[in-house]
C-alpha cells in the first residue's frame, strides 16, 4: 500500500528530515559500503580521517570478533581470499545498520534491502515510492523502486501460514518473501500444490510466484553417542559411538539389542536407520546404518547433555578410570577391572569384554564408555544399579570397528580415509584397528603396537610414540 502525498515537493522534504537524524552516520556506511574495504572512503585520500562513528566501531567489532575458523571457512566456501572475507564482514555489519536506519526512515514505503558482491560491497534498498530515491541514494545506497512494500508481503506470507495449518504442503514445501524479486515465493514439486495453498490463502495472486523445485526438504537429527533410540519391535537401547561406512553413516551398538533388519528409531521417536549387523552372544556387537535425516558426530553426551569429544579408540588400561553414558542413568564413572572377560548371559556366554565398576540399567544398553576423549566401548550388561553400584561389562569398540570394516567418527575426521599421493610405502594404514604387539611397516621401518586402537591421519607410527615404538 503506498502513502497518499500532498505535493512532491513537500514530500521529498519530509523523507530527507526523516533520514536526517541517520544521515550523518549513515555517510561513512555508505562509503564504505560502495568502497567494498575494511575502512572509510576517506583513508583512501589524502584528505584527514573523520572520527570513526559507533558504527564504524561496530564493524570493526565484527571482524576482531570472528574466530580464525570462521575466516577460513568463508574463504573456503565463497572463494573469498583473507582481506575480502574480513571486507565482507565490515560491509555487512555496516549495512546491516544502514538499511535498518533507512527502514525507519522510509516507513511503509519501505520494500526490503540486501547486499550483492564478493564482499557485499553494494547495498539495494527498495521502496514503493520513486520519491523515496533521493533520501536512499544520499546515504550511499542503491535505489530501486518496486511495486509491493514489504509490510504487503509479510502479510501475504503469514496468510500463507495460516492456511498450511490445514492445507497439505507436502508438494509445496518451500514458502518465503524474496525483497529481490519483490514477491512472495512459493516453491512446489507439483504447481497445483502451490494454487492450493494461494486460494486456501487467499492471497492476492500478484503478490506470488511460484517456481518449479524437486526438492524435499527434511529435518536433519544428530547421533550422539548415549542418547535413546527405539527399536521398531519394541524396547529401548542407547547409542554407542558414531560411526562411518563408506558414505554411510551410523552408529555402533549392542548385538543383543537387534538382529539384521531391526528398524530403529531416534530419541526424537523419529525413524533412524536398520541394524546392518549383529552378533549375540559370542560377542555383543552390532552396528546401525542411519538414513539420510541422521548425520553421525563425534561426541557421546555428558553431564548436564554436554557434549563430550570422541578424539580416538585407545584402551585404557587396567585400574583407569572410565565414564559411561546411557539414556537410562545418564553419566556415570569408575574404573576398568578387567580386560578380556567372559560372562554368561541367560541367553549364552560372551567373550572378550571388559569388567568395570560402572554402574548401568536396562536401556543403557549399546550406550557410551569413554576413557578421557578415547572411546572404549559399548555396554553390554551387569549387575546391582545406579543407585545401590553394581558391575558392568561392556564391548570393546576397536573389535567391533574391525569386525564390520567401520571407521569411527572422531574430532580429527572420521571419515574412511583414502591414500594420497606421495604417501609413504608400508603397511601401516589409517582406519584400520590394531592390537597390542601388532608390526607394522612405515616408510622403510618397522614398528610394534604399544595400545590398541583404530589409526587415524596423523597417528603415523613414528609420530605417536605413545602408540608405537620401534621393533
């Protein structure tokens, strides 16, 4: 809806005294916005620097405040080099408080701001009003004049809301206000999909545009080792680690709770993944491959739900300490007792568990021991309980990682590593489990396994003498 003007004259005045009181500021955003660098138009002159404004200040802020990782990261995935990427960051902060100033400025009239360039040099406000386009302009930001104001178009967008609540949507997923194309946009599998949702709206059609898209978006979950899942035949388990196959992702667990084919579903009752693989008794191992919602981590929650970090699978030894993690009894710690157990379940004997004074109850089961950052194991029975102690026995990880060709998923990758050119000759491989006394071949040497534990990149023989040593 646009404002009903007296005289241009008179109107042009008005907006300029409603953008005065940002003006001053806005000058040195706006210069610097079309600048594209990480300072003021004016230190490009010979001409001596103006005080910086709190703004100025703000954006400095938002570069001195982004970690290194982030910097990184935004020259990785927008092809950015260092000085653009902190650019960007300055001209974003700097616009970001430009177009809120001009919004307030412009009112009703106003129809959406955004910026576009490498280093989001140039800032676009839109308005409804061609009279508007000397105020926007005198604060060093691009004017374009549209038809529809953004106070139009949230409000088309929350009919569409309104009515999703009772009309399907699953063909019409997508719904948003779009400032650059002045319009609300609706993305549909089906294009009768998106007339339904605008009739059952009704929104006035002029406002909408709807755009042809194959896509299904769905809701992405975490595995976090401890947490619940369900099995599709009944009953409750906990996750162990998280674990990749390949491209697959997953976790491991308890055999003895799900054969192959068991369906499983998250601690969110939403479905998970399938058991790909189970042994029990005999051991009690078994790993869950999960479907494309679910993306594995490499942390087993903690006390309080923190997250702890899985960095590795060294065993620890006898008499260390060790902490487990179940959707039963949450966190709980003792100490390892004893390395290659065997123990006779009603349902048959396991071997080569590990006997600790950890306490567990039933839905602990699958769940998380973990020796400082390295994983141990998964819990596999026991005795006594939380709240009187007990005995607990759990599956080591690294025998089960080996036993289905799985690569835990860990703070420094976890992915299933590949060679790279260059690599030294030799038999020693990361992903793969190896045991105490275990040789190995390494660029020419040989070397024995002091602990056991699933090699990863950079756990090169000679660079971890704690896990290695010269044969």
């Amino acid at each position: 809806m646009q404002l009903r003007h007296s005289s241009p004259t008179q109107d042009s005045r008005k907006v300029l005294r409603r953008a005065q009181a940002a003006g001053a500021a806005l000058a040195a955003a706006g210069a610097l916005v079309l600048a594209g660098l990480p300072g003021s138009a004016v230190a490009q002159s010979d001409s001596p620097s103006p005080s910086p404004t709190p703004r100025d200040a703000a954006a400095a802020a938002a570069v001195d405040r982004t970690s290194p990782e982030v910097l990184k990261a935004m020259q990785r995935d927008l092809r950015l080099t260092a000085a653009q990427a902190k650019a960007r960051l300055v001209n974003e902060a700097e616009a970001g408080a430009a177009g809120g100033a001009l919004r307030s400025a412009l009112g009703r009239d106003f129809a959406g701001a955004w910026v576009t360039g490498a280093t989001s040099a140039t800032l676009t406000v839109a308005t409804t009003d061609a009279r508007d386009v000397a105020a926007i302009e005198a604060e060093g930001a691009r004017a374009l004049v549209v038809r529809h104001s953004l106070g139009q178009l949230d409000a088309a967008k929350a009919k569409l809301d309104r009515a999703a609540k009772s009309t399907g949507t699953a063909d019409a997923p997508v719904w948003f206000v779009d400032v650059k194309s002045n319009a609300v946009v609706v993305k549909a599998v089906k294009a009768a999909a998106a007339q339904k949702l605008v009739k059952a709206a009704k929104v006035d059609r002029g406002l909408v545009q709807v755009e042809r898209t194959a896509e299904r978006p769905r809701p992405f979950y975490d595995i976090v080792g401890g947490e619940a899942y369900y099995m599709g035949s009944g009953g409750r388990c906990s996750v162990g680690f998280s674990i990749t196959q390949g491209s697959t992702q997953g976790f491991a667990t308890a055999g003895h709770c799900g054969r192959a084919g068991t369906t499983t579903r998250g601690v969110n009752q939403q479905a998970q993944g399938t058991f790909r693989a189970s042994i029990f008794p005999g051991r009690d191992m078994a790993w869950v491959a999960a479907n494309a919602q679910w993306t594995s981590t490499p942390y087993v929650k903690g006390s309080g739900g923190q997250r702890v970090s899985v960095a590795g699978s060294t065993q620890s030894p006898v008499g260390g300490s060790i902490c487990r993690s179940g959707s039963t009894t949450g966190w709980h710690c003792g100490t390892i007792s004893q390395h290659n157990t065997s123990v006779t379940y009603p349902e048959g004997t396991i071997s080569g568990v590990t006997r600790t004074t950890v306490c567990a109850e039933p839905g602990d089961s699958g769940g998380s021991y973990i020796s400082g950052s390295q994983a141990q194991g998964v819990t596999s029975g026991g005795s006594g309980n939380c709240r009187s102690g007990g005995t607990t026995f759990h599956q080591p990880i690294n025998p089960l990682l080996q036993q289905y060709q799985l690569t835990l998923k860990t703070t420094g990758g976890g992915q299933d590593p590949g060679p790279g050119p260059g690599d030294p000759t030799g038999t020693w491989a990361a992903g793969s489990v190896y045991a105490a006394g275990d040789t190995v071949t390494y660029d020419g040497a040989t070397y024995r396994c002091l602990q056991p534990h699933q090699a990863q990149p950079g756990w090169e023989p000679p660079s971890t003498p704690a896990l290695w040593e010269a044969a």
